[in-house]
C-alpha cells in the first residue's frame, strides 16, 4: 500500500497526480544551466525537461514496483513486449548470443528467433525444467543472457532460481526472468540473485483488464542503461496508463492471495473430475514442480491449465458454455478469463505444428479473477456436465 510512496503529494494529492506534461519549463537560463550540470554528472534529479525522459507520474510508478521487488531501481514501458525488446536492444551486441527455455512466451521466442538473428545475436532454446541442457547449451564468452518464466504459460512450470543464478554467475552470463504469472507477492526472485525481473504490468499489477504496461527491475547501474536507452528508443509509458498501473498496486496482494486460493480450490476440483484428463498447476502434489514451488514461492497463483477429456470441439464447446469467465487472451484482472490456446495463440499452425510446442487442442487456461471460487466451481461443473462421457477417461 505504501512502500516506495511519497507520503506528500503534489497539490496535496491522496493519489499520484496525473503529470499530462509533454514539455518542462525553466525560470530563467541559470536554472537550466544548474539542471544540465546535474544531468551531465549523474547528480540525482527532481525535474525533466522534456516527457521522453521522465514524468513525476512515472517516477512514482517506478519507485513503487523496485520497492515491491526488493530491487535497486526498475523501468516501465509500455507493454511487457516493449521491456524485454527494449532490455536485449539495449545491451546485447552483434555476435552474442541467448539461452531460454522453450515453454517462454510465444511472441518473446519469435523476437529472438527471428528479430535479433537479424542483428546476429543467436538463441538457443532448452527444455523447460532441464538445468543440465539449459547448460550445455551456453556457448561460454558469448552466451549473455539467461532467460525464462516463473510459473511458465500454459503449463506452469516453476524455475529453479537460486541455480539458475548459480548457472548465470558461472558463466558470467545475466540471468532474466520473466515473474508475471508469479508476481512479487508470491515470488522475489532477485532475493535468488536473478539480474533482471521482468513483468507485463497489464496482468495482476494493473489488475483491471484496461491498460497495458512492462516492467524491469534491477540493479541502479543496469537500469539507470536501461533509462538512458529509453530516451533515445521513445518507447515511454503514458503518465495515464502510470497511474491507472500504480491505482491497480494498492489492492495487488489482496487480489492475488484471492487468486491463490480459488485457483488452488478450482484445480483440487478439476483433478478429481473424471471429464478432465490432466490438470497443471504448481500447487497440486502431481505437478512436476510441485516441491520447487512450494519452497520457493509463498502462493501459487492464479491460472489453473487443464486438458478437457474430448478434442478440439468437445473442448471449444466447453469453453462456449461457461458463464462466469470471459474469453481472452489475457489474465491477472478481477474478471476470469478463459482461452483455448489452440485457437487464441496458435491458431495459424496446425494441430501438429501445435504439438511440437507442446500444445494439445484440448488444453485450456483458465485465469482466475476475484470471483468466488464457489461460483467458478458450479459454473465449470455444469459445463462439464455436457462434455460427451464417451470421450471421458
């Protein structure tokens, strides 16, 4: 609620003020003057010149979220695929060279296959939860980075940190993680000695399903870069889509632990369920890394992945009869969504193709919102009810 807070505001404010300023004056020439010394000698700074830069709705914003992660500084952007582009722009250079793990998002994985291949930074791609491939698949003086999820999307496979550090330090390569399915009220991985945490602030901080917004956090010098760079890229966060991400991170930890919990009450419930085939969640005892994310993260979090015991229709129509949830491709808000991965992020590969990244046609992600999970409960029961039994286990 208050960490990382200025207790007086402007104009005497209970809220951070929206700051819609794309231009900052000086009284006369000696106050410019004073303004460029500071800047020039990296004195700290209570004012901008010009919006590129910085805005008090902004800074507010930032001090929030690197008090939240336990972090030196952090940066915003606009979305979270503006923060991880921005974050490999600004420090890789040609030749080098990025391991992730392969069940990262999707649209991450294409920046860097594609995107950076261009510039001649390589990826390597390791199985997720394989700490023995992910290192033989360094290259040592050219790998950089690291990089992976915590808990993964779809299936919610949970990194083991403080090795992956380890790994990182090693090879004197940075290690990033990408928390936004955990946030740091169930996770603080830089307490694990990650470099880099990254978030799409659009899910659980914002909360509300109507801004986006990305986040880094770090150390002071790493980011203090990555503002530098911010400058000269223009990819600056709107002081009004600060200030709704900043509104959204004073009730973040009650909507999570609410998450936590119906999201744990609805997988118990799924996995007894005998229309269902598999059901991935870290905090089910049957979850591949169940032990890891029990010691490592305080609250499981809010997505429960499923596979509906039936094929792509059978699954759709499941989908199509649920009344609580919405269906979208996003999670973290008060309302649940719920999308069939093959169609909303897979949708232009075949049912093959599909499968060669893991997903089946009857996976389906189900984001929990701040409903009751009684609610939520019934409503999946009397869909499941219409699934066909021939095709259940």
């Amino acid at each position: 609620m208050h960490g990382g807070a200025d207790r007086a505001k402007g104009f005497h404010s209970m809220t951070t003020p929206i700051v819609q300023s794309a231009t900052y004056t000086f009284a006369d020439t000696a106050a410019l003057i004073e303004f460029l010394d500071a800047k020039i000698y990296g004195r700290e700074l209570d004012r901008e010149e010009y919006a590129r830069y910085g805005n008090p709705s902004i800074w507010a914003l930032e001090r929030r979220l690197a008090h939240l992660e336990g972090a030196a500084d952090a940066i915003v952007y606009p979305s979270g695929m503006s923060a991880v582009t921005s974050l490999f722009l600004t420090v890789l250079r040609p030749g080098n060279h990025i391991v992730m793990t392969d069940d990262c998002y999707r649209r991450t994985r294409q920046f860097c296959l594609s995107t950076l291949k261009k510039f001649g930074i390589e990826t390597s791609i390791a199985p997720m939860g394989d700490l023995d491939a992910l290192e033989a698949a360094i290259v040592p003086k050219k790998t950089r980075f690291l990089f992976t999820e915590t808990p993964t999307n779809p299936y919610l496979r949970v990194a083991d940190l403080k090795r992956l550090a380890e790994l990182g330090k090693r090879y004197r390569a940075m290690t990033l993680l990408d928390s936004t399915f955990a946030t740091p009220v169930n996770l603080r991985p830089l307490e694990y000695g990650i470099d880099f945490v990254m978030h799409s602030a659009t899910k659980y901080f914002a909360g509300h399903n109507d801004v986006l917004g990305g986040v880094i956090a770090g150390d002071a010098s790493r980011i203090r870069a990555l503002k530098d760079a911010r400058g000269i890229f223009g990819n600056v966060i709107d002081p009004h889509q600060a200030f709704l991400i900043e509104r959204g991170l004073k009730t973040l930890a009650v909507r999570v632990r609410q998450q936590n919990q119906s999201a744990l009450q609805v997988a118990h419930y799924l996995q007894q369920h005998p229309k269902i085939e598999r059901v991935h969640y870290p905090g089910l005892s049957s979850h591949p890394d169940h032990a890891l994310a029990a010691a490592q993260m305080s609250g499981f979090g809010g997505v429960v992945s499923f596979e509906v015991a039936g094929d792509i229709h059978a699954t759709s129509a499941f989908i199509d009869r649920l009344r609580i949830p919405y269906i979208a491709p996003s999670l973290g808000g008060v309302e649940s969504l719920v999308e069939q991965p093959a169609y909303v992020s897979y949708y232009d590969l075949s049912s093959d193709e599909r499968l060669e990244f893991g997903i089946r046609d009857n996976l389906v992600r189900f984001a929990l919102g701040i409903e009751d999970a009684v609610d939520i409960i019934a409503d999946l029961q009397a869909s499941l009810a219409q699934v066909p039994a021939v095709n259940s286990r």
